[in-house]
C-alpha cells in the first residue's frame, strides 16, 4: 500500500517520515516507534519491517492506533512509559521516535534506545529544541514565513487528543549529549524546532 494511502492529515511531524523510512535498513525484522501516536508512522513502517511495535504514554493516542491498525499482522502497540515498558534488550533494527523524545528525560531516553538496538541497527530521532542563541532566533525567524506557507497550503492538522508539551532542552545542548550518548551520530537542525540524530549500532 503507497505511503500516500496511509497519510489522512499533514502536520511538521509528518513531513519528516519520508527520511525516516528510507532509514529502515535492508532485510528489517523488528521495528520500534517510541511515542508513536496514532500509529500513522507505524502503520508506514510495516511496509519495511516484519513485525512493529509502537510505544506510547498516552491511552487514547494507543486506543486510536489499535483501532486504525485493526486486522494489520505484524503490529503491535504498547500502552506505556518507554523508560519502563517491558521491551526486548537488542530487539530492534531499527528505531524511531518523533516529536516525543523532549517529553522524556533525555539522556535515559537516547541510553534505552541506544539499549534497544541490536548490532548494525539503525536509530532515528527527530526531535524539538528550543532557541538559546541570536543564531537560533535568527533561523527561527528566517524560515517562519515559508513554514506559514507550507501549512496553509497543506492544510497542517494534528490527531484529536495528541498531547503537546514544548521543548526545555537547547539545540546546542541536544548536540552534545546525544554525541556523548550516540558517539558517532548524526545531527541536523531543521525548521520549526525540529532536529534531527541518525544512529548506527556498532
């Protein structure tokens, strides 16, 4: 089924799993989506990986993904805190997180995901920052206009019920303890707060 098919709404979290499915690495057993929503990335990702599971805190967010992936095999949710939910250590080939990450403690986070991978496995987090700098700010205000832009003309929209929670952590300070955590990883700044750390399990 064409990702389109699955894609009901568009929303800033959305425009970023086209980069993240082309992550999925080839032959992909299991896949994990750490604060997963409604399950729109999960449901994706089963067309890359044999079996799925998505993890989230919120009980409607987990109801609405259960109902909408109804009579799909290979994908499965779990109903609580990421830090403490009864997952498999070095069970996973790949791992992804949207837009959740920032509500958690962060450093636990990256270490359980880091945990959760097995060897030549493949990490995705996309993630909100806030501004700390003149520079931040500056690119902040740069790309508003053609954010505005591109929601309107996409009609952006959220699921009903989806928890918001904004950033505390700094850009710079995101930086340098995902590369203390994930050495080696992969750091990119998008627009809209967002950023983003890929990830290879040695």
């Amino acid at each position: 089924m064409p990702d389109s098919d699955l894609t009901p709404y568009w929303n800033t979290n959305v425009a970023r799993h086209p980069g993240i499915l082309r992550a999925v690495p080839e032959g992909c057993r299991d896949a994990l989506d750490v604060g997963c929503g409604d399950g729109l990335l999960a449901r994706k990702l089963a067309a890359r990986s044999e079996r799925v599971t998505g993890v989230d805190n919120s009980p409607e967010m987990i109801a609405s993904a259960r109902e909408q992936a109804a009579g799909r095999p290979g994908i499965d949710f779990v109903a609580g805190d990421f830090l403490t939910a009864d997952l498999p250590a070095a069970g996973y080939d790949f791992i992804c997180s949207v837009s959740a990450v920032h509500q958690m403690d962060f450093t636990p986070a990256l270490v359980r995901m880091r945990e959760l991978l097995r060897p030549g496995g493949v990490l995705v987090v996309v993630g909100l920052a806030r501004e700390a700098s003149v520079g931040d700010w500056a690119v902040m205000v740069a790309a508003a206009p053609v954010v505005r832009a591109a929601k309107v003309l996409r009609r952006a929209s959220f699921p009903t019920g989806m928890p918001f929670i904004s950033p505390h952590m700094s850009y710079g300070e995101i930086r340098a303890e995902a590369r203390r955590v994930l050495p080696g990883v992969r750091y990119h700044r998008h627009v809209l707060r967002r950023y983003s750390l890929t990830w290879h399990a040695p």
